[in-house]
C-alpha cells in the first residue's frame, strides 16, 4: 500500500516540475469531486465500477489509488474502459493493472506549450473491475479511493464519494398462474405472480397458452397496479387481446414478489364443464441499463433538400433491449417526412423480440428474450428504421443535428425461472335440492348448486355467489344405530362374514368378510393337533374373531420294558420309554417276595425272588439267587425293668427264625433328686447295653414330696 502511494505522488511530483511558465491569473487551488458508481453481481460474477471526476476548475493532474474495498468479498481484476472522452485529453495516463498497486495516474499539461493550462476534469474516467469471490456473502460492500489533485496553486481539496458493490443473492424466479373458476359466458382474470430474491431489470413474457376452443383471450391486464407498475411495459395495446407477448423493463434492478397482471378469458358459451391449462414462456434477465444522447444524422444542405438517415443498432451487441426515444430537430430548418421501421427492423428474427415503431410517438423500442448479437454486422444487417427530412431553409456550413435519446440494456445475467401453469375451470353445476337427512345422507335446510369437479358451492345458479361454509345449509346425517354384529364362519374356517343391521332402518346392512388366519400346533402322544383360525376386521364394531379346531392325540409308542433289581433284591423297578418322546416314561417299583430258599439266617444257600407289577405292561420277574446266608431279619426291641430298676433286660427275636434271640441284661444306675417338702424328686435309671443294637435306655421313677412335719413351730 505505501509503495504504491508513493508511487502515485512520485508521478504527480514528476508532472509538477516539469518547466511551465504560470501567470498572474493562475487558476487557484480548488475542489475536485471524484465518484465510485454503484454494481451489483453474485458470487463468482465479474462486475465493474465506474470512476468519474467531476469539477468546474482547470486540473493539471490527478492520482488515485483503489484501495478501500473488503478484500474477503471482491477481488481486483483491472481497469476497463480506459478510452473516455476526459481519458483522451491527457497526455500522460498509466492504469496499473498490478493487483499491489491499483493505480490511476492522468496529466492534462503539455510541456511543448510552456503553460500550465490543464483541463477541467469532468467525466467517467474508466471501470475498475472485480471478480466476486465463491461464497460471498449477500450484502453491500463499499468500493472507495484514495485521491490528490493538483492544479497551477499547487494541491486541490479532493472529495470522494464511495460506490456500493452489492452482492445478490442466488435462486430461482417463481412465475405463478392462478386458478380461476367460472361458467360459460363469464369473463375470469387469471392471475400472474412472481417471487424473486434475485435482482431482476429485464422479463419477457411470450407463447401464450391456452386452450382457443373453450377461451378466448382478452388481454393483459392490472399491470399499472402490479409490481411492474414502475416498468416499461409493451408491446402494443396490452389489453386488445391482439397482443399476445409483452416486455418489462425497469430502471433499477430489484427483487420482485407480488403480482404482475392479469389475463384476462372470455368463457366461451359452447365451453365445455373441465379444466383449461393457461401459461405463458417467461425469460428473466439482470440488464446494465445506459441512457445516452446520440446523433442520428446531421442535415447538411439547401431548402427543399431532402434527407435519409438509417439510424442503426450501435454495434454487434449483445443486446438486451435498445430504445429511441426524444427525436429532437431544428424544426425552422427540417422537416420530419417519414419515420418508419425498415424491413431490419426484424434483423433480429433468429431470436424471440419485441419490436415496435411508434410513427406518432417518433419511438423506436427493440426488445429481445435473449441477449442478441448483430450478425455480419454492417451498415445494411444492422439498420433498425429510417428518417426522412426535407430542408427549409439553407444550412450548408454547420448542418442541422437530429439527436435521439438512446437507452440501451446490455445483458449480464440470466436469472432462473420456473413457470407454475394455472388453470380456469368451467364449472358441472349440479342443484343439491333442501332435504331431511337420513342415516347416511345429510339434510340439505336450502338448496344450493355444487360443483363436484371443484368441490365448491354457490348460493345462485349463476355462481356469483360462493358458499364459503356450505355446512350452514347441511343437517348432519343422523348416523347408524347399529345391533349386536353376527358371525358366519365358512365350513372349511377359512373365511368369516360380519353383519349388522341398523335399528333405524333394516334395510341398512353393514358386512365385511375377511379370510382367516391360522397357527397350527402339532400333535403329540397325549394332545391332539390343534389349529387356531383368526378373523381380524377393518370396519369399526366388528371385533375379532377366534376358533380352534382339535384332533384327537397320536398316542405312546412304547419301547421294551426295563428292570433293574436293588442289589439286595428287595425291590425291581420297571421302566419304560416312548419312542415318540423319550421324556414319556413309565415307571413302577415293587417289593420282591421270597418263593423259597434253601439259605437260612445263618447258613447259606438259594433263594428265589419274585417281583409282581400292577402295571400289566410290566412282566413278573423272578431270580434265584445261590450265595451268603439270609442274614436275620429282627423284629422290634422289647425292654425290660427289674422290680427295684437296678437291672435291665433288652431282647429281640428273628422273624425269620424265632429260635434265633438276642438278649442282655444289664445292671443299672441311679441318680436321685430328693423330694422337699413342697416339690417331688426322682431317681433316674440308665442300662447302658454292649449290643450296640441295643444302644443306652433310662427310666425315670418320681419320689412323692414329703410335705410339711408341724410337731415344732416357729412363729
């Protein structure tokens, strides 16, 4: 930044002492006004400033520096339009492109002249460009300068006004035609509306569509109050219904939401009851609007001369739209004899245009729905309408100028659109006549006439009149009271019929029939297969239905039965296991009984068991068993007292052999608690046997308390 300040002054001190004589008139320092226009773009879109000069005092030279500008948002691409008018007169100019220094340097001195007349500084300058970075945010960002000025009285006050880069936002424009209603003869405006949040200069609306058998199209209509009220509009008369594409053009770019006009129909009185698609092609544009005085031609000659000027498009292009407006003339010297479009007034038929040669207006408007380069561009493919003059009085030195204003848009950007296509109904009405409401049907207190295709009611046959609530005439129905529901179970369960029947009028029947479900559990030894059928409804009061059908069971396939003896054999346990299911078993177990033996408790020999079952599947079992004797089998302890308790006597007697006895007598002994006179005492006997069948026995035998001996008395 400092380097190209110093830069800038080096320049303006190097313009400054070259040798020039100043007299005693020298113009005085004074101010200079520099500008930065405003522009506006969307991210990743080039856009250009304007710097201008503007003073009424001669200016030796002028330095500027681009150097206020948020560099998050805009990127400095260079200086355009560096050929101007105020440019021109300089006879020294440096434009540094270089990003670091951005500098302007011009000096209106010639040192040839050995005088310091300067040049008064009023005028565009040039563009400064700049590249809108990727992902800018929407907004307005400043664009200034630094600015000195110097004239013969040395350093001029500068003022700079700053520009605004505006950064627009990105998105699409909604185009919306409405949906009318309406019946034959009737005259409907369908409505078109626009929602935009980008910025838009320039619409064209073309290829209106509509059906011509049933419509007829009247025109466009309500633009003056619509968006576009501020707008240059055409082409023609918009409201002839002869017109069937128009253009917008406003001066200032701006987002649009609201509506733009109507179109307006004539139902026709042969139109059939449908719906009738209405919709036109829209192209939008952001346009660089320039408005300039231009010569067409100057008349140069003697009275009654006469005169041609073919007034042609500027150059090539591309356009966006160009207007001749303002024809301006000395008329005590010219006559206007012919204005009219010539057969390049349509030069540019390769494209969609609006093109309209205004005699009475002296107007020429070409407006184009796509940016229009002039082909092979000359004299001939670029004539746009011709003026014919006749000369009154004689101007052969200096000619009469014919001027015209010149408006011009040079397109930009095109801005996405999207068309919503709207529709007009021709209504079916249908009478719905008053009447009592039944159980399904509502009553009707008035009658009305309906349009079922719509849904929408009116008061009156000529649908003037819409029922915003047609419920105000309806009596609601009075509903069903229905009974008990019945079922009905197909025969093979795979269907079932729910039925009820309305209490307010039998003739009212509510039935559904679903087909069933079913969950089917196998069989086993001991159930049977069971299958569960499940009917569910759909309908409200029918509930759900459940049936299960039975089989009887398979039954236990039994295997071979088991035994297995105690190892005294004493007992045999029978088993046995189903094959089908080996957790079914059957089981019992017996005690053995001794057929005979030839072993007795003490002496050895065999025996024969047998083991009986109550369960028939089970087989007696018998086993003779040769081995140790039997062993005796005693019966219960009897024990025994001596008279005085100092003996005891235990015996027990074989059951098998009741010759085999055990038996022994033993001494006691005895622990005695002596009786008080008030409490009793006992003597306890214990026999301790050395049988250890036997074990330990003691008995127990109460001394009487001896009561109270009175013969002596203490008080």
């Amino acid at each position: 930044m400092k380097k190209a300040i110093s830069l800038l002054l080096s320049l303006l001190m190097a313009l400054q002492f070259v040798t020039f004589t100043t007299g005693a008139d020298a113009t005085p320092a004074a101010d200079i006004t520099f500008s930065v226009s405003n522009a506006s773009g969307r991210a990743g879109e080039d856009v250009e400033v304007t710097v201008s000069a503007s003073s009424t005092v001669l200016t030796m030279s002028i330095g500027l520096l681009i150097d206020s500008y948020n560099e998050d948002v805009l990127e400095f691409s260079g200086f355009t339009n560096k050929d101007t008018a105020l440019v021109g007169k300089a006879f020294l100019t440096s434009f540094d492109d270089d990003p670091a220094k951005r500098a302007i340097v011009l000096g209106f001195v010639d040192p040839a002249d050995n005088t310091y007349p300067g040049e008064i500084a009023d005028g565009v300058i040039c563009n400064v460009k700049f590249r809108i970075k990727d992902g800018a945010a929407e907004g307005d960002y400043p664009v200034s300068m630094t600015a000195v000025a110097k004239n013969g009285a040395g350093d001029m006050t500068t003022t700079v006004i700053p520009g605004t880069v505006t950064v627009r936002p990105t998105g699409v424009a909604e185009f919306t035609f409405g949906t009318v209603k309406g019946l034959p003869g009737n005259t409907v405006d369908v409505p078109l509306t626009v929602k935009s949040v980008e910025y838009v200069s320039q619409l064209f609306f073309d290829t209106l569509a509509y059906d011509d058998t049933n419509l007829e199209f009247l025109g466009f209509f309500n633009l003056a109050s619509g968006v576009l009220a501020a707008a240059n509009t055409g082409i023609g008369d918009l409201e002839s219904g002869t017109v069937t594409q128009f253009y917008a053009i406003l001066d200032d770019p701006q987002p649009l939401d609201g509506k733009i006009c109507d179109l307006r129909f004539k139902i026709k009185d042969t139109a059939a009851a449908g719906d009738y698609d209405v919709g036109m092609n829209v192209k939008a544009h952001y346009v660089s609007r320039t408005e300039a005085t231009v010569t067409v031609g100057t008349a140069l000659g003697y009275t009654d001369d006469t005169f041609n000027f073919n007034v042609l498009i500027p150059s090539e292009g591309p356009w966006s739209y160009l207007f001749w407006t303002d024809l301006a003339f000395d008329e005590a010297k010219l006559q206007l004899t012919g204005f009219a479009g010539t057969s390049n007034t349509n030069v540019n038929s390769s494209v969609d245009q609006a093109a309209s040669v205004d005699t009475t207006a002296k107007e020429v408007k070409l407006v184009y729905a796509e940016p229009y380069t002039v082909s092979s561009y000359s004299a001939s493919t670029a004539r746009a309408f011709v003026l014919r003059f006749k000369m009154l009085a004689d101007d052969d030195v200096d000619g009469v100028p014919v001027t015209m204003k010149l408006t011009t848009g040079v397109p930009a950007t095109a801005t996405a659109t999207s068309v919503t296509g709207g529709t007009v109904h021709v209504h079916d009405l249908t009478k719905v006549e008053a009447a009592a409401a039944t159980c399904e049907t509502p009553g009707v207190t008035e009658a009305y006439w309906y349009c079922a295709d719509c849904d929408t009611a009116y008061a009156d046959e000529a649908a003037t009149s819409e029922l915003a609530d047609v419920t105000a005439r309806t009596i609601p129905a009075t509903g069903h009271v229905w009974g008990t529901p019945s079922y009905e179970w197909a025969a093979d369960k795979s269907k079932v019929t729910a039925k009820r029947i309305c209490e307010n009028d039998n003739s009212h029947e509510d039935t559904e029939e679903v087909n069933t479900t079913s969950v089917t559990t196998a069989a086993t030894c001991t159930t049977g297969e069971s299958t569960t059928y499940t009917a569910v409804f759909t309908k409200d009061g029918f509930t759900e239905q459940t049936e299960t059908v039975t089989g009887d069971p398979l039954g236990h396939t039994w295997g071979e039965p088991t035994y297995e003896w105690a190892t005294d054999y004493s007992k045999v346990t029978a088993k046995r296991v189903c094959t089908r299911d080996a957790s079914h078993e059957e089981t019992e177990t017996v005690d053995t009984t001794i057929g005979s033996s030839s072993a007795t408790c003490t002496v050895a020999g065999t025996t024969t068991y047998t083991a009986t079952f109550t369960n028939t599947a089970f087989a007696e079992q018998t086993t003779t068993v040769t081995g140790e004797p039997l062993g005796h089998s005693w019966g219960e302890i009897e024990y025994t007292w001596a008279d005085d308790n100092t003996t005891g006597t235990a015996k027990r007697v074989c059951t098998r052999d009741t010759s085999h006895v055990e038996e022994e007598t033993v001494n006691t002994t005895s622990e005695t608690t002596d009786a008080t006179c008030t409490e009793a005492g006992k003597t306890v006997y214990t026999a301790v046997y050395t049988n250890t069948a036997f074990g330990t026995k003691t008995k127990e035998v109460t001394i009487l308390a001896k009561g109270h001996n009175m013969t002596e008395h203490t008080a």
